[in-house]
C-alpha cells in the first residue's frame, strides 16, 4: 500500500471521527436546549398557577367584603325601621 493511500485512509478516520464528535455536540446541545424549554415551560405553568390562586383569594376576599357590607346594609336598616318607629310612638 502506498504512503499516499495510508495517509488517505488515516485523514478519512480523523474526518470522519470529527463529524461525528461533531452530530455528538449537536445532539447534546439539543437536549440541553430541550431540557431548558421544559424547565421554562414548567415555570410558566407555575406562574399561571399562583395567579390563579391570587385570584381565587381576592375572590374570597371580595365576597367576604360583599357580604360585611350588605350585613351593615340591614343593620342600618334595622336602625332606621326602630327610628322610624320611635319616632311615630313619640
């Protein structure tokens, strides 16, 4: 066999052994990049899920408002029948 052949054959083997350190790299950046876009998506999941929860709060929080007030709405009410009615006794 000639020099020229083996030199061939031996640059051939490191080529072919760079594209495929080459498509390795590839792939193991991909899923890296994979993994982060999940990582990310599941943090997006979290936030949408604590806002929901805020606002479930703040709906809790506004019935319980709504309902004080209408409490304090019928107790004034009640004041004014008994003013009302002390007034006609008077």
């Amino acid at each position: 066999m000639s020099t020229i052949a083996v030199i061939a054959i031996i640059v051939g083997g490191l080529i072919l052994l760079a594209l495929l350190a080459s498509a390795l790299k590839r792939a193991q950046e991909r899923r890296r990049q994979a993994r982060i876009q999940t990582e990310a998506r599941r943090d997006d999941i979290e936030v949408d899920r604590d806002e929901a929860q805020r606002r479930r709060t703040e709906a809790a929080v506004s019935a319980e408002r709504a309902q004080r007030v209408e409490t304090e709405a019928e107790l004034a009410e009640e004041r004014a029948a008994r003013k009302e009615q002390e007034l006609d006794r008077g």
